[in-house]
C-alpha cells in the first residue's frame, strides 16, 4: 500500500492497466485548494483533499499559501526559530503590470518569487499525492500504473500569450518535478535549478517518466463548470465574478453547446485587487486616519492656560467619529468595486458582444464564488448591479445564479464557493471544452450613432 519515494506510483501496484488521476489546483492568493478525480473509475469521482494539520482552522480544505523559509534554503509549511515566513507567494507572479501590492512576499524578503513559488508548489504536490495514494487505495489499488495529470488555475488575463502565461507553465512544471526528489530535496537552490532546466524541451517530454500532462485555465471558467454540467446551464451571454482574499476576478464570457462539449469564449477579464484584504487594510487606515485628526485636534485646539484634564477620557475618539471614518472607507472602496464590474458590463455591451439579446430583454446572469462572495460588503455590492443595469440597457436587470454542488463531490459539509474552482479544473481540458481566451475574439465594430458609447456607465 506503500507508495515509491517519488509519491507517484504504489510499490505494490495492481495488474489492471492504467488509471488516470487529475489534479484540479486552485492556486489562491491566500489559501490553496486541490482535487483530485480518479476519471478512470466507475462514477469519475473527485476528492477534496485534506490538508491535515497544514490546513487553515477554518476549513480542512484550505492550505494557507505561505511558505516557511530557513536561512539555508530549506522550506517547509511549518515556521520554525530559524525560518521566516513568505506571503503573497502568487500574487508576485502576476503583480508587475498590475499595480498589485505584495506583503512580505518573497521579493520583499530578497528572495526569487518563482522560486518561491515552485518549493511551495513542490510541497503542495507532494503532500496531495501522498494522501490520495494512502486514504484512497481501495479505489485505484488495482491499477498497474497511475498516470497523473495536473490542471492549474490562474487569473483571467494570464491564459492569453504573454509573459504571465508562460511564468505561470514554467512555475507549474518546475514545481511538478521538483517535487519528485526527496522531501529534504525541496529547497530554494534546486527550485532554481529546476527553474533553469524546465526551459529545455527535452527534459519536459513523454519520455520522462516523472512529467506530467499540466495545464493551465482560467479559474473563471473553472468555476462555471458545475453549472455548465447542470440543469441550470443556459447558453449565451454570462458575468462570472470571483472575489478571493487579494483580488476579484472579473469575466464575461459566452458560454455555448458544441459536437465536443461546452465552448466558453472570454470577452473581457479583469483583475483588480480588491479582495478581503483589501477592506481589511481600508477598515485599519480609517482607523489610523481617526487616530490622526484627534492627536491633531488635540495639539492645535489646546489652550496651554486652560486647567487640564484630570483624566484620559477627554483624549479618546468618540466611537460614532470611528464609525464614521470607518464606513466613509467602505463607501469608497465599494464605489471602486462597483464601477469595476459596471466597466466589465458596459464594454461588453459596447465592444464585445452588443448584439446579445440579454441588453433587450431577460436578465444578466451572474454566476458569484470565491471566498469573498458570502461577505455581504461584496454581494451587496454585486446586488446594485441590478438597478443600474435595467435603466441603461431597459432589460430586467440581474439574475445571481447560484453555484450547484456536484453530486460526485465526495465530501460532506463543504463550502463549495471555495472549492467550486479546483472541482472545475479537475475535470481537466479535455473534458472542459473548448476555451478562447479574450485576445483572440476581435471586437465588435461600433453602430453609427454614438448612443451607447457615450452613456455614463460610471456613475452612481
């Protein structure tokens, strides 16, 4: 039942040929998830896995992306006296072009953020192999050989080619291999190493037993996928919008039936970083910005002849003058949000799909996940869209379609809006469908008249 030193194969394997496993990887800004199908079983059943002791207290499904680095280059999930810890592991690999900001992430801490991220991938792979091959050996057991496959999500505008696109397949494939070598193997140096020889096509090939087929998809349109697999499913026109810790991915794509499956072509994608962390951070600068008016009223209004005070109360901020500066943070930080997805709507309108029927009759339909979505800052915020859109375009609005939980998910008591992405990737490409990403769908030409482009979608 043992597996080989490599975590890829059992050391006793079975007689009954090949058996694929997926590995669906939603590489989070703050927390990583993972499942794994076992496509060549009756059902194609799917595994969340559990991170154990790894995991987040909140949900054994959520591994805490950060990584604990020692002074020589070991790392390890667990922060030791010698070990510091790096944050922000993904958000580095896609941040340059995006005025994202990072903290303490692995740049910060004068270390490679690739490199960074290939060791915590590295573990990550190595970990969920393991707990497949050991809590799951009844169902693939019998198999001679497993043959592993790997589909990582990443944000929207990272599928289209450019230098993002292939960071994200060097990171991937590096940290695949990486995790093949021994446990205390998986350090910074060869991360590096592994880095530079990912770049020669021969050591990434079919005759490398160690490889893998890995993949790359927007996690947008893995988030759709246990809709587009259910009843609810309808063809056309579709709003997805992921809100994570760091960031909200924004994508409209048109979602159609072909011969060979589902065909999901991106209109416009968009990240913004305007997750949790982000009202996380305005909520305490409002606090700093109170703090900062009172010390300041107190020094230019005292009265140095005046009796002073005989105690502190006097000094303290009045708790409505906090809520006040708290809530005028929110406003603001919820008027950025809302005028980023009325963007996405509106040059969707006037770009890239005018002539769908949803800007006549019939509502928007919305599909809402990540972590964020059950904060009511973020549905509120998403719920305005409503209004707005039915007096612009005179449709009926919005409709928030709810994101079914597969049937063939084997596990009880999830919160399926933080696992919906990795569920998806599982699948794999093949059996997603065909995908086009938004840099090679040419706008539409705009009408003669220039009544839609000239609109004020921005305004509140």
């Amino acid at each position: 039942m043992k597996s080989d030193e490599k975590v890829l194969q059992y050391v006793q394997p079975g007689n009954e040929g090949e058996g694929e496993l997926i590995i669906g990887l939603d590489f989070g800004t703050s927390a990583s998830k993972v499942v794994i199908r076992a496509t060549d079983v009756p059902g194609r059943p799917g595994y969340a896995v559990n991170f154990g002791d790894y995991a987040h207290h909140t949900m054994p499904f959520l591994l805490p992306t950060k990584l604990s680095v020692k002074k020589n280059g070991a790392c390890s999930l667990t922060l030791t006296d010698d070990a510091q810890w790096v944050n922000d592991i993904k958000l580095e690999l896609f941040s340059k072009q995006r005025q994202m900001f990072s903290n303490r992430g692995a740049t910060e801490l004068s270390l490679s953020s690739e490199a960074a991220a290939v060791t915590y991938l590295a573990i990550l792979f190595r970990y969920a192999r393991r707990w497949f091959l050991e809590t799951h050996h009844d169902l693939v057991g019998h198999f001679s050989n497993l043959r592993w496959q790997v589909t990582m999500g990443v944000p929207s505008p990272c599928i289209e080619e450019n230098e993002e696109n292939q960071r994200f397949l060097r990171v991937g494939k590096a940290a695949w291999m990486l995790s093949t070598l021994p446990e205390d193997k998986i350090t910074m140096r060869r991360a590096f190493a592994e880095l530079e020889e990912i770049d020669d096509p021969e050591y990434w090939n079919s005759d490398n037993s160690d490889a893998c087929e890995y993949d790359i998809l927007p996690e947008i349109v893995a988030g759709a996928v246990s809709y587009a697999l259910s009843d609810l499913r309808r063809d056309g026109l579709h709003l997805m919008i992921d809100i994570g810790a760091a960031t909200i991915d924004v994508c409209s794509f048109i979602l159609h039936k072909q011969d060979y499956g589902n065909q999901f072509s991106l209109l416009i994608a968009d990240v913004q970083q305007y997750g949790t962390i982000r009202l996380h951070w305005e909520r305490i600068n409002a606090l700093t910005r109170a703090h900062e008016k009172q010390s300041s009223n107190l020094r230019d209004n005292h009265d140095p002849l005046s009796p002073l005070a005989e105690d502190h109360i006097s000094y303290l901020i009045p708790h409505d003058q906090l809520v006040t500066e708290i809530k005028h943070s929110e406003a603001e930080l919820r008027r950025m949000v809302i005028q980023k997805l009325r963007g996405v709507i509106w040059k969707t309108k006037v770009m890239r799909d005018p002539n769908s029927p949803i800007w006549r009759q019939g509502r928007l339909p919305i599909l809402l996940i990540g972590g964020g979505s059950k904060l009511e800052f973020f549905s509120a915020a998403v719920s305005q869209l409503h209004d707005w859109l039915s007096t612009v375009t005179h449709n009926e609005g919005i409709q928030l379609i709810p994101i079914p939980v597969p049937d063939l998910l084997k596990e009880d008591n999830i919160e399926y809006h933080r696992l919906a992405v990795a569920w998806g990737l599982s699948y794999g490409v093949v059996d997603l469908g065909m995908l086009t990403p938004a840099d090679r769908i040419d706008d539409v030409p705009p009408p003669d008249h220039k009544e839609w482009i000239t609109y004020p979608y921005i305004d509140d």
